[in-house]
C-alpha cells in the first residue's frame, strides 16, 4: 500500500481483534454444547448415527457463522466502504441507494449502525458506530467518524446531511466530555422499541431527533 493509500484508509472496526477471537471462541463452545445437546435426545432414539448427524447439522452452520465473524473487517478508502468475512462487500458512499440507521438489542446490549446499500456490488453494509449496555460501551474512533460524516455531507442529499449532521453531534459531545449515557448516538438507540433484535429507525424520526441536537 503506498503512503497515500495508508493515509486514506481508515479502519472501521468497533471491536478490537481480542475482543473478536473471545466471542468466536464463546460461539463455538456454545455451539458444540448446543448441538451435543440436540445430538444426545435424537441419539435416544436413533442410535449413534442419528447423534453423529445431529451434531454435524446443528454445528456447522453455527461454527461456519462463528468463522466469518472472526474475519469481520472494515475499512473506508476515499468515499468506498469495504467488509469483508468469507469475501468481501463494497458499497460506494457516494452512490448508494440506501442510508439507514439500525439498532440492534442483544442480551441487553444495544448497537447503533449505518447501514448502506448500493454500487459497485449492490450490496448491504452494516457499520457498527457505538455499542452501549448500561451507561457506558464502545465507540467508533473520532477520526473514522469524522470521516463517515465528511462523506455523507459531500454526498448533498438531505437524509445523508441529517446523518451527518448526527455524527458530528456525537463528536461535539464527546469533545465536550458528556458522559455516554447524554450522547446522541446513545438517546438515538434508547429511542428504538425494546423487544426486537434488530430494527431500522424511521428516517423522520431520526431527523426530529437530530433538531434537537446541540
């Protein structure tokens, strides 16, 4: 990678690599129990070949997921952000055809993410940018945030300048040393109803909320 490539490419990984390797080991371990578990009742009743097959069909789709979440990366280049699991995805900021923000809620555990869609692949992109539980969590850099919200703002199109706008907000109160729980990707994901795994925020209802944004 030359200098100008090293300079322009941002890592957009919310959790670092030990983090990662510690939830795929978990995944695995409770995918190995769990199909045990489903493999010794068939077992009862089949012998040991239906225990045998038991265990390949309910582990291998668990582990092949623990797998590509192992190699999850992200990164951005220019206007360009890229994922890559088993293969990778690119969708072109610039051009893409969707925008959205998605909220996540897993054992108590909420994650706010961009979520876009478009050329050079068509396909979807979920860029993890804070995950909160309790009063406290993670959060994505200042410097790939600045960078996402440069790029949505140059894009000009009024849903992406209220992104934009949201991130900016986030990096303002973070400069000003709010605590997590009074910034505004925190308020935006406790907005989102409870009892759902993963839900796309309404775009009205995010652009209400970046009003009332300082």
């Amino acid at each position: 990678m030359s200098e100008a490539a090293a300079a322009d490419h941002v890592e957009l990984d919310l959790l670092d690599r030990a983090t990662i390797r510690k939830r795929t080991r978990n995944v695995c371990i409770a995918a190995l129990v769990v199909a045990a578990a489903f493999g010794g009742i068939v077992g009862l009743l089949a012998g040991p070949a239906g225990f045998g097959i038991t265990v390949v069909v309910v582990a291998v789709p668990l582990l092949l997921l623990a797998f590509s979440e192992s190699r999850k990366t992200a990164w951005m280049s220019g206007s360009r952000v890229s994922m890559r699991a088993i293969g990778t995805r690119v969708v072109d900021l610039h051009a893409a055809k969707r925008l959205d923000v998605v909220v996540t809620d897993m054992r108590g555990m909420r994650t706010v993410s961009l979520l876009a869609s478009g050329p050079p692949n068509d396909k979807a992109i979920t860029v993890a940018l804070a995950m909160y539980a309790g009063t406290g969590g993670r959060e994505l850099g200042v410097y790939a945030l600045r960078r996402i919200a440069d790029t949505l703002a140059a894009i000009g199109e009024a849903h992406a300048l209220v992104l934009s706008e949201l991130l900016v907000a986030q990096l303002r109160s973070e400069a000003r040393g709010d605590g997590a729980a009074n910034r505004p990707l925190y308020r935006l994901a406790s907005m989102a109803p409870q009892g759902r795994m993963a839900q796309k925020l309404h775009p009205d209802a995010v652009a209400r909320f970046v009003t009332t944004l300082d």
